[in-house]
C-alpha cells in the first residue's frame, strides 16, 4: 500500500467514525490547505469537531480499532477546550480533534464544503478558503508570526486562489479573530 493510500485510510477511518456518530466537523489545517491550494506533506490531520461528552465513548470505542486513543484525555480536553489527539496505527498519522467552541468556528463548520478527493473518500468536509486562511493568518500570529511554515502556507493559499476569495467574509473574521493587519499583508501584499 502506498504512503497516499495510507494517509487516505487513515482520514476515512476518521470521517467514518465521526459521521457514523452523527458528528459534525471539518478538515482543516495543512491537509484542508493541500486540498484547496497547493499539496505539502504532513503528517497530522486537523479536525475540528462538535462533540458531546455523551458521543466520547461510543466514538471512541468505533476510534480504538483503527488509532491508539485515551478516552480520558478526550475528556479533559473537552473540559479545559483544548485539543485531544489520535495516532493512526498503521501510518502514525496524528489527528488532532479541536472542539468545535467559538463562533468562528460554528461558523467555519456551517460553511465547510464537501469534497471528494478519492474514489474511497466521496465525501469529506473541508473548510472553505477563506476559513482555512483565517485560522492560518491566527495561528501564525498566535505563533509569534515566526512560523516559516505558517508563512509559507499562507502565501501559497493566497496566490492559487487570488481573486476567489470573499473578501468582505474575510474582512469581517478577520477583525473578530484580531488578525486584520495580517490578512491586509498577506492578501493586499501579496505576502
């Protein structure tokens, strides 16, 4: 089995699992940016999730056959609203599982789009451009805006897609999320 059709299981078994429980949730971070702008390796997953704690278990019991997993830290992420992670048995893919907390990010899950990227994943939402590059511009800019990587992405994501993106939603996020001097830079300038 190749390295792609590995990651691929490993993001069916994911979106299989959340959709069986009725979760809604998107794909974003560098897996959603390869697939609304240009490929780059990576070797974690971002998701962001609507759980309840009720769903934590039957989840996790359908999680446990395909990732290493510990239920509790799940719970305490929930709790404290930070993440909680899941490691692919075969491919060591990390997923990491954001809660779905913020209005940004009901929003983000309200507007996701679904795309089929293979014949085995005919469905899987992704999140929009545009939300994809707001959570990059905030988390480079929670970073210290010292991520090459971040800033790489970012520019990447704003040259394939010039001219597509919903400025006046951007604009809006944008200042909700305190990151409008960096959209201006990134989008205005070119980056």
């Amino acid at each position: 089995m190749s390295e792609g059709a590995e990651l691929l299981g490993a993001v069916r078994a994911v979106v299989t699992a959340l959709e069986r429980h009725e979760v809604r949730y998107f794909i974003t971070g560098s897996f959603a940016s390869s697939v609304q702008g240009e490929f780059r390796a990576t070797n974690d997953l971002d998701v962001v999730a609507g759980l309840a704690p009720a769903q934590l278990e039957p989840l996790f019991h359908d999680f446990a056959h395909d990732f290493v997993v510990d239920i509790d830290q799940a719970r305490s992420a929930l709790g404290s609203s930070s993440s909680f992670n899941l490691i692919h048995r075969v491919t060591y893919l990390k997923v990491d599982v954001f809660p779905c907390l913020t209005p940004f990010d009901r929003e983000a899950t309200r507007r996701a789009e679904s795309i089929a990227i293979s014949p085995e994943i005919s469905s899987l939402r992704v999140a929009t451009r545009e939300d994809i590059l707001l959570a990059k511009i905030r988390w480079y800019s929670l970073g210290g805006e010292i991520s090459e990587t971040q800033r790489r992405d970012i520019q990447r994501l704003v040259a394939l897609n010039e001219g597509e993106f919903d400025e006046s939603y951007l604009r809006h996020w944008a200042a909700r999320l305190n990151v409008s001097g960096l959209l201006k830079h990134f989008v205005s300038a070119g980056g």
